[in-house]
C-alpha cells in the first residue's frame, strides 16, 4: 500500500510517500481501507517531536473513516465492504477507568496514528471494538471530519461542561475544527455564543455557523469585548484549547460559577492561575480529552439528521499531507484539512 510517512522528526520535509506492507488483522482487529483521514496538530506534534511516538517510520492519521477490507478470526457483527468511521482514542477495556466508561483516559490509553501507524495510507488496522459502523448517508469524508476534533468539542460540552440553554460561552479559534464543531454544539444546547477568529472572512464564517458575536482577535482585546458584550457580568463558559497564549484572560471571562473547559495547549503548556479569584468567584478549570465511542456515534447520529455540519476547508492527496500541516499551522483554514489516501 502507499502511505505518507517519516523515518525522522523535524519539519515537513520528512515527509514522504513510500510503499509499505499493507497491515493484516489481529484476531479482534479490523483493517480498513481509508476513504478520508482528517488532518490534526496531533499529526504536526508527532512529526516536530512534541509528543513521542512509535514505531518509526512513522504514519500519521488519527481521523478515520473508510470500508473494512478484512476482519480478523475473532471479529463478530461487522462484515468486509462495511462503511466505517474509527473512533480513535484506543483503551484496554478493563482498567477502573474503561469498566466506568471513561475510555479516553484509559491507564493504557493511546491514540491511532500516535503509538501506532494511522490513516494517512491506503489501509490501516485497528481493533474491531474501535468500529463505529456510518449509516444515514454520511459520506467518507464528512465522518472524517468529526472522527476527532468534533467529538472532543462534543465531549467537553455534553459531559464536561454541560450547558444549558441560555447561558453565554466563549469559542475561542472558529476557525479550528474544535472551535467550529463547538459553536454548532453550543448552539444546540441552546447558548449564545461568543466566538474569536483571526480575520474579516473568518469572522463572517463563524457567523453563518451560528455565532451570535465573533470577536476579531487580531483587531480587538478579546477580554474587554467579553466584558462589554455581557455588560461585565462575563461567560458561564470558555471552550479554551490555544493555550498559554490565552489562558489568562480566558479565566478573566468567566462570570461567578463560570467553567473553563480545556482539551489543548497549542501556544505552550504553562500558564499562571490567579487562586483568590478561582475560590472567590467558585469558578472551575477542567480538563477534558478526546471522546469516547459513544460520542462519535451521537455525533454521527446529529450529522445525518442535518443538525450537524462538518465544515470541510479542502481536501488534500497523501503527497500533499505536508502542504495541509502547513494550512494548518499557519492557521490559513477555517474547519477541517481532509486525506483521501485513494484519489
């Protein structure tokens, strides 16, 4: 099979496509032939050598959607030639964690196309309980674009930060495929949102999808035109996953009892938290990573009924997979960057 992989960490240059063994199943495994893989800064980590990774080389990818090409001996229930999205965070299924549900922050938890080869190649094996089968006419590429980014916005909003209708949140990056998933999501809960973005168009996009005030963050102190546009009373929630850059005035939007949600560091990992506020004004900073099965099956659910749009910015072939980390870094898109390994 062609896979777009890397021997070495460092800058897109690494990247090349090369022929390699196509993966045979385990006895619990599935192999998929991938239609689609989303592109994430998971993907640039692994490549730069923010996180670490195995095996080398190396095949990024963690945003699946595809056929099962074959099915291992052990496999029940799912069928070769079976429309598929992977849910990628990978759990044992029998630490104290997985027996509660919590999959994603499994004692053994791992991330596909992290400690092991992902989508951005023609095939790719996982395990078979990692399968959630499309149905609905959800195409390839839009259960790509939600296979990660979209379900952790979900996870944050649905179970970690619950919200409820009326209350105000803060999106920070509209442009981002978390930021655009958690504008939709919040206004389906029934909250007013108040988005950032870092140009004209994009505060235009962010508007059609649903956000009732965007802030350009390059033009305005994000901060003070939170304070105004709630009349100082400040957000019962802030989505935050840019990180040190952000931080603290992300927990200066907060109202009294306000949440802050986090599932990313994009700018850097260290912050300051000011503790007399966070105790005065019982406010709560949570974390929150990735979602679980179930959550990437509601989320298909919502995108095949329509209330759910994926927001696609391009898509891109495997010897383009370098050229879409670069969009991506440089923060040229607005939603997902997409692999379709077979076109």
């Amino acid at each position: 099979m062609k896979a777009t992989i890397f021997h070495e960490q460092g800058d897109i240059n690494v990247l090349r496509v090369e022929e390699m063994p196509q993966p045979e199943p385990g006895p619990n495994d599935v192999v998929v032939k991938v239609h689609a893989c989303g592109v994430n800064r998971l993907d640039i980590y692994s490549r730069t050598g923010r996180t670490k990774i195995t095996p080398m080389p190396h095949i990024s990818g963690s945003e699946v959607a595809g056929e099962i090409a074959t099915v291992g001996e052990a496999v029940s229930g799912l069928s070769v030639g079976q429309a598929v999205a992977v849910a990628p965070y990978l759990f044992c299924g029998q630490c104290e964690f997985c027996r509660s549900g919590e999959e994603v922050i499994c004692l053994k938890s791992d991330i596909v196309g992290l400690g092991n080869q992902g989508g951005f190649a023609e095939y790719v094996r996982v395990p078979a309980s990692n399968i959630v089968p499309l149905s609905g006419g959800v195409d390839f590429v839009s259960a790509a674009a939600v296979g990660l980014a979209t379900i952790t916005a979900w996870h944050m909003l649905t179970r970690r930060a619950p919200l409820t209708p009326g209350q105000n949140v803060l999106v920070h990056a509209a442009g981002s495929g978390v930021g655009s998933a958690a504008m939709q999501i919040a206004k389906l809960s029934g909250a007013r949102v108040i988005a950032t973005a870092g140009s004209a168009a994009k505060v235009e996009r962010a508007r059609q999808l649903g956000a009732d005030e965007v802030i350009n963050y390059r033009e305005q102190d994000f901060f003070q035109e939170v304070r105004r546009i709630t009349n100082k009373r400040g957000v019962d929630v802030v989505v935050e996953h840019i990180g040190e850059q952000t931080w603290e005035k992300s927990v200066a939007c907060l109202t009294r009892g306000g949440r802050l949600v986090t599932c990313g560091a994009t700018t850097g990992n260290e912050s300051k938290v000011n503790l007399w506020s966070l105790f005065a004004k019982e406010i709560s900073l949570i974390g929150s990573y990735g979602g679980t099965r179930y959550d990437l099956a509601e989320v298909l659910k919502l995108v095949a009924s329509g209330q759910l749009r994926p927001v696609v910015h391009g898509t891109y072939s495997l010897a383009e997979v370098g050229k879409a980390q670069q969009v991506l870094e440089s923060r040229e898109q607005f939603g997902k960057l997409i692999v379709t390994p077979l076109a």
